[in-house]
C-alpha cells in the first residue's frame, strides 16, 4: 500500500482529480490524503467520497506554530510552508510507514512504486531534481530539487529531514529569493550532505516537467530517449506545471517560454487538457454556477500568448546573440 498527500484549493480541483485517476489505473493499492485549502474544495471532495481518499480540513490539520505565522505569509506561502507539516501529519496521525507528497498537478503513467524501489535500504528520504534544460537552469534561484514527488520513512532518519524541514520552513518561506533561500523548495539543495539518508532520484522517467522535456524524444509512443545518452526509458509521472485552460479549446500548456515540441504537446499536453476539461465538465454539471474549468478570459488567454511571444523572440533572436 502506496501512501500519499496532496494540498490543493478549489482551482486545482480538476488537476487533483486527473492526477487521482491516474493512480487508480496504476496503482494497486494506494491510499490519498488531501488537504482541501479552501472550504468549496472541502465540501466537494467529501461529497464525490472518492474511496482512496481521506479529506482533511484546514481546522482540524493546523496547528498552533502554522496559525502563528499564517497572516505573514501570501496564499501561495502559506502552502508552501504547510507541506511539510501535511507529511508529518499523516505520518503522526495515521502512523502510516511512509508518506509520498505529490504536487496536485502531477499525472501518472505508470506505477509509482517503480521508483521507489529505486530508494536504498539505508536511505529514508527520496527528493527528484528538476534536471533544467541549460537555457531554462533556475537553479541558483528556485533550486535544483522541486518540491513534487517527495518519500519520507515514518522513522527515526526520515523524520529527522522532515521535522529540520518543518522548522525551516516555519521560521522562512517565502515567494522570494534571499539568502540562499526560496520559498520551501531550495532548503532541499545540500540535503544529500547534510544528511546521510536522503537519496535523489536517477530515474528519468520520474520528473518530467516543461523545463526538461525539451532533453527528451519519443522513442515508441510508450518510451522515451534521452537525446545526450540515448537512455531510454518510461514516462512515470509528468508535472503539467503552469497549464491553464481558457474558453475552449485555448488552453496555455507552459509558462515562460519553454519550448514544446509538437510530438509533446501532442503526447502528453493535448491528452492532458482533454482530461481536465471532461473533468470540469463533470464537476460543472454536478455544481452548477461553478465554472471548474476555464481559469480566464479570451482576452487572458490572448495577452499571455503576446507575452509568450515575444518572450521566445527575444530569447532567440537577442538574447543569443550575446552568448
């Protein structure tokens, strides 16, 4: 049995949904605890009663260090600094062996469970790189792990990282760089020295995300090639990061001008968006009023292209020039 949290508002519903399903239809035996950050997000997921599921409200997970320092943190900062205490809450609560967070915009092609066995005897924690495309190297900046798909023992070694974690993050985190620290993510950079039992993932396939599929080719439609060693290997999970869907069929599928070839977009992107959409229909139609799917106008989508735009132009056409 594969034990997992999330945290989410009502936004990421539909997200949180698609990633759900995807561990249903890999995942044998799994179960999901998510926090709901916001009380639409609450009463929805307990009325769908999903069976992997356990929801915890806001009320009942916060604690008293959280509630201290709440109002100084944005919306955003606020969940960063609660992801480690979500972890540390099904592991003290439910005594569950272990607690896997996931990022709620994650989708599943495969078995997580492939790479966990990855994880040494000796090692209680598991933390993924970014494994940036050069062009896109946000390293010094946002850090070279990404807060996605973290592994945390229910034991002595990993509840060590996971309390140093917590208490960091409670003392800083926020949408800023500044003394070596950016929110709750680049507190990750020397775990792999400071302690002893924390191991990084070397599986490609665990990790895909907009700032590195760019290294990658379809080798089959079921695996893919690193270009620079010509690995090949088996998507796991994929981090739909910054996609945003609008009236359809517009839909943003990256941010920042990362480039997404078409036999991407139309592999994992484009099958990615459909999902979101009939899922926001379905929950459109069961809670009339709400709108679950579009997350802004025409004219959004319209000036985030522009924005794209000319973003990608500078970047090839002056910024190269330069180099």
């Amino acid at each position: 049995m594969l034990h997992f949290c999330t945290l989410f508002d009502s936004n990421y519903l539909a997200r949180a949904l698609a990633m759900y399903r995807s561990l249903e239809r890999h995942t044998p035996a799994f179960h999901l605890y998510v926090f709901a950050f916001d009380r639409q997000a609450e009463l929805v997921l307990k009325e769908l009663a999903l069976k992997h599921v356990t929801v915890i409200d806001l009320e009942t997970f916060e604690d008293e260090a959280l509630l201290a320092v709440k109002a100084s943190r944005t919306r955003a900062e606020y969940c960063w600094t609660s992801t480690s205490s979500t972890i540390r809450y099904v592991l003290q609560t439910y005594q569950t062996p272990h607690c896997i967070y996931l990022d709620a915009d994650l989708y599943f092609y495969q078995n997580p469970q492939l790479l966990l066995d990855e994880i040494p005897a000796d090692k209680s924690v598991l933390i993924t790189a970014h494994r940036y495309t050069p062009a896109y190297d946000k390293s010094a900046l946002s850090g070279k792990y990404c807060v996605q798909f973290m592994y945390f023992r229910n034991d002595i070694h990993g509840l060590e990282v996971l309390e140093w974690w917590r208490n960091a993050c409670l003392a800083w985190c926020y949408n800023r760089f500044e003394e070596e620290k950016f929110g709750d993510q680049k507190y990750l950079d020397d775990w792999t020295t400071r302690f002893d039992t924390v191991h990084e993932l070397q599986y490609l396939g665990g990790g895909l995300a907009p700032w590195n599929i760019q290294q990658y080719a379809l080798a089959n439609p079921q695996q893919l090639l690193e270009k620079s060693t010509r690995k090949v290997f088996e998507a796991i999970f994929f981090h739909f990061h910054g996609v945003k869907l609008y009236p359809s069929p517009y839909a943003i599928y990256a941010p920042k001008a990362y480039l997404l070839s078409s036999t991407m977009r139309k592999h994992f992107f484009s099958p990615y968006v459909a999902e979101l959409r009939a899922i926001g229909a379905e929950l459109n139609a069961a809670w009339p009023g709400q709108d679950f799917n579009a997350t802004g106008t025409l004219s959004d989508y319209w000036k985030q292209k522009v924005l794209v735009g000319n973003l990608e132009f500078i970047r090839r056409n002056i910024l190269s020039a330069f180099k």
